[in-house]
C-alpha cells in the first residue's frame, strides 16, 4: 500500500478510471488513426499513473493541485510520443517524463539561484531537442551537434544547461515490492551523490534489446514496472522458480555483454 494518498481538490481520486492493456492498444491505434477523443479517454484513464508519480513528492511544500497539473502535462508528452509497437506498458515510458516535469517545475519555483528566464527556456529548448533527437536516433545529440543545431557555440550551450543546475534524464522505478517505489536517481544519490552516466543508460538498453524476448520482458516486468516474480509466474503460466532462473541469466547474459 502506499505510503500517503495524493488529495485533490475538487478530484474524487479513487473513482479516476484505470485502463486495462489492451483498452489502451485499442485507444492508441484509434489516435494514430486522428481520433481526438481517443487521446482524450487515454489522458482520462492514466491519471492515477499521475498520481502514484505525486506520492514521491508528498514531502515537498509544492501545492500538489499544481504538481498534478504538471504531472499532466508530463503524462500528454508520453502519450503523444509512447510507440506500442514496442512491447512496454505506457507507464514505463511515462514515469520518467513525469516525473521530469515535476522536477522541472520545482526547480523553477522553489530554487534559491535565480536565472534569466530567457537563459532557462533556451536551457529547455536544447532538452526537448535532445529528447527528440534521442527518440528519433536511438541515442542523444552530441555538444557539438546540438550548437550546430541551434547555430550558436559550445559554450553558450553548456552554460544554458549548467543554468538548470541538474539535468533532465532517465528516471525510472527499479524496484517494488509492494511498498514506495525505489526509484534509480535515489539509488544514484545513495552512491556519493553521482551524476547519471547517460553512456552507461544507453550501455543498459542496448544490452537489454540483444536479450531473448521472454529474459527482455521479465527484467522489465522486474525492474521496470516493479512485479514480483510470483506475479510474472502467474503471467506467464511458469512457476516461480523458472521466472527466477530466466532472471538470474539474463542478468548474467547483460554483465558478459557489458564487460
């Protein structure tokens, strides 16, 4: 059970629907297709996504009306650019992107070092041009293609970026056990506060794509979406031990492929 309940005001959040897995492949076909209230029925019954996002926040002294609304905006990014034809659920995909709003608009409002405002949405124009450029390319834009992108110089686009004190990158839960998710930038701080090694990131993808497909499914099942092996046994009508077993070696299988 979660540790605190995210209220809303105006919001009866345990009426908020939840769609199943294959409403949402449903709805995504009918989107593609230019079905605007498919859009509409996929942001409506993600919101709870939203909100399990909210509760790693409870702490902060942000108005959670606002960090839902956020939250949202986060959760339309995701939807907008989730591709199903990759085989993972919308919420491993639109954690991070949530979760990145979030920090955004806490660091914006609540960070003691001021900066230009113009200096700051140049900052998040060269993200989202990262972002684009990674989903498009597989992998992230290099300093010297992003100046060359915006037609100005390494160092004005280094400066834009240190401005935002931290950058946006990957964060996703790696484990749940039933409690409040671990999530891997805590795991990062925990290490003496390092900053995330995108090389090492990209390093894990693309290990986990040479994968076979059910060792794939249940390191994401794992790590990424947060089951129990009893839960992907069940899914996958094998018992725990195999779940297990096929765990143990794709892990085995990632370590051979990344020394």
């Amino acid at each position: 059970m979660a540790k605190y309940k995210v209220e809303l005001t105006g919001v009866n959040t345990s009426k908020l629907e939840v769609l199943s897995n294959e409403e949402h492949l449903v709805l995504f076909e009918k989107m593609h297709q230019g079905d605007l209230s498919a859009k509409e029925k996929l942001i409506n019954g993600n919101l709870k996504l939203v909100l399990s996002v909210l509760r790693k926040f409870y702490n902060t002294k942000a108005n959670m009306d606002d960090l839902f609304q956020v939250g949202v905006i986060g959760l339309i990014k995701a939807i907008d650019n989730f591709d199903p034809s990759l085989g993972l659920r919308l919420s491993t995909y639109g954690i991070p992107l949530i979760i990145g709003e979030v920090k955004r608009f806490l660091r914006d409002n609540q960070s003691s070092v001021r900066v230009s405002r113009g200096l700051r949405e140049f900052a998040y124009q060269i993200l989202n041009y990262k972002e684009e450029f990674q989903l498009k390319n597989g992998i992230e834009p290099t300093y010297e293609e992003i100046a060359k992108h915006f037609n100005t110089t390494l160092f004005q686009i280094c400066n834009a970026l240190d401005s935002l004190k931290e950058p946006v990158s990957i964060f996703e839960p790696i484990y749940n056990d039933g409690g409040e998710p671990i999530y891997l930038e805590d795991q990062l701080a925990a290490n003496k506060e390092v900053n995330e090694d995108r090389d090492m990131l990209l390093l894990l993808k693309k290990c986990l794509l040479k994968l076979k497909e059910r060792e794939r499914k249940i390191l994401i099942d794992r790590y990424i979406v947060g089951k129990t092996q009893m839960e992907i046994a069940d899914k996958l009508n094998i018992s725990q031990a195999q779940v297990s077993r096929i765990e143990k070696n794709a892990i085995r299988s990632m370590q051979r492929m990344m020394k």
